[in-house]
C-alpha cells in the first residue's frame, strides 16, 4: 500500500545548531500531530555544513514525527539551504529558523491563512499586531529600517520582509528567484513573488530572542547586500517605467 501523500513539508535550515535541536524537537512534536489531521507532515532538516554534531543531536532527539536530513558537507548559506529544500515532497512548504524565535506553534495559524487564498505567507512580527520579545537589540531596529526601505521599490507594502518564518504553495516557491546563497535570498523569495504579481499575505506573529547558541548573521555584510539588492530593483522598476517611445 502506497505511503499518504504529503501535504505539508516543514524545512528547517540548520548550521552549528545542536544546542537548539533538543527544545525544536520537543515544540515539533507538539504541533506536528495537529498538523496531521490535513494530511501528512514530513519535517526536512538541512544541516548546512555544521561541525557541531547538529545531525547527530538531530536523529537522537527528532522522534515521534517523520522526518529526513540533506546534509551539506560545508557551510552554504542560508539561501542554498532552502533551494536544497527544494527536493521537498509537500504540497506546501514551511520554513522556519531552528533556533525557536519563531514557535513551531504557530505553524497552523500560518498555514490556515495560506490555505484561504494566498500563495506566500510571511511571519510579521513587525506588523501592528505583531510583537518583538525585549532582548534582540539593534538587530531589530536594523531590520525594521531594511523592510520599509523596500516599500520604496516593492509593490504591495509588507510589514516585514527579513522573516524566514513562512508558508509557500511548493508549486509557487519553485518560480520564484532568489539567487543569493546567504540571508539576503530570504527577502529575494519574497520580492520575487511581489514582482511576479503574487498573493502575498502576513501572519501578525511573535519574535523572541534566540535561547541556544549564537546567531550566524553577520550584520554590516547583510546590510550592505540588502542595500545593493535595493538599487537593483529600483534600477529594474526605472527601466520597466521609462520606457522608448
């Protein structure tokens, strides 16, 4: 007898974070079940290149659900992790950083507003209704600038453009571009979507500070990409509106 097909793949990128995996796990299997009365769940970890033991404190603690691991023999970046995703088997795709400052609880949530119409929808902890826990510091407000810099070139106005929090249809995430190996092609994702016309909805959704390890972004190099991949849209927008007579 043929296995379900899956309907929701949840896709995790992971590098150097066996200190997080224990606690993910736990909130993973508390949510998972509740996910599988819609159709089956598998869970995708990418260990991009870690050193830490990050797979093997993955197949110990990472029980009670279905799950697989793509390992990267070196560190690839955020953005290779999630194209490595690619391969995944759901219908939908979610994708969620593993250090837990994002709840897995609120998966279902995500998923709902993606099922009532949209073809993304994006964690917004930056929205009105959104909320940031005290403790991520100038991090924040950095991010916050980035996201209503690109109202300027973007259409549509999202409150957050930086989460990796998010629910894609499979088929849509497939045509969207985002080239960048690093954090930048998190926000590529969603800028594509926008520029191909797409519905793109936002989940009011909570922040916290990372509990486990350290963060692996570094600031002022991802800050001078977002600001090259801002004059690259905006010179693109120039150039679809003047056009020759």
């Amino acid at each position: 007898m043929n296995a379900s097909p899956i309907t929701t793949t949840i896709l995790i990128p992971c590098f150097n974070e066996a200190p997080a995996i224990p606690s993910l796990c736990e909130r993973l299997r508390a949510v998972v079940p509740e996910l599988a009365r819609e159709g089956a769940v598998e869970v995708l970890f990418v260990d991009d290149g870690s050193t830490d033991g990050t797979a093997d404190v993955i197949n110990t603690h990472a029980c009670g659900f279905s799950y697989r691991v793509i390992a990267h023999p070196v560190n690839r970046g955020m953005g290779a992790a999630l194209r490595s995703g690619a391969v995944a088997a759901g219908e939908e795709i979610v994708t969620i950083d593993s250090d837990c400052s994002y709840d897995p609880a609120e998966i279902p949530a995500l998923l709902r507003l993606l099922r009532s119409g949209y073809d993304v929808v994006t964690g917004s902890p930056y929205h009105p209704q959104g909320n940031v826990v005290a403790g991520v510091g100038w991090r924040l407000a950095l991010s916050k600038l980035l996201s209503r810099i690109y109202w300027i070139v973007l259409p549509g106005k999202l409150y957050t453009y930086t989460s990796c929090f998010r629910a894609y249809r499979t088929s849509v995430l497939k045509q969207l571009d985002a080239p960048a190996d690093g954090f930048l092609s998190v926000t590529q994702l969603i800028a594509s979507a926008l520029l191909q016309g797409m519905r793109v909805g936002e989940l009011p959704t909570t922040l916290r500070p990372r509990q486990h390890g350290q963060s692996k972004m570094k600031i002022l190099s991802v800050s001078f990409s977002h600001l090259r991949y801002f004059f690259r849209i905006f010179r693109m927008r120039i150039r679809q509106t003047v056009r020759p007579m």
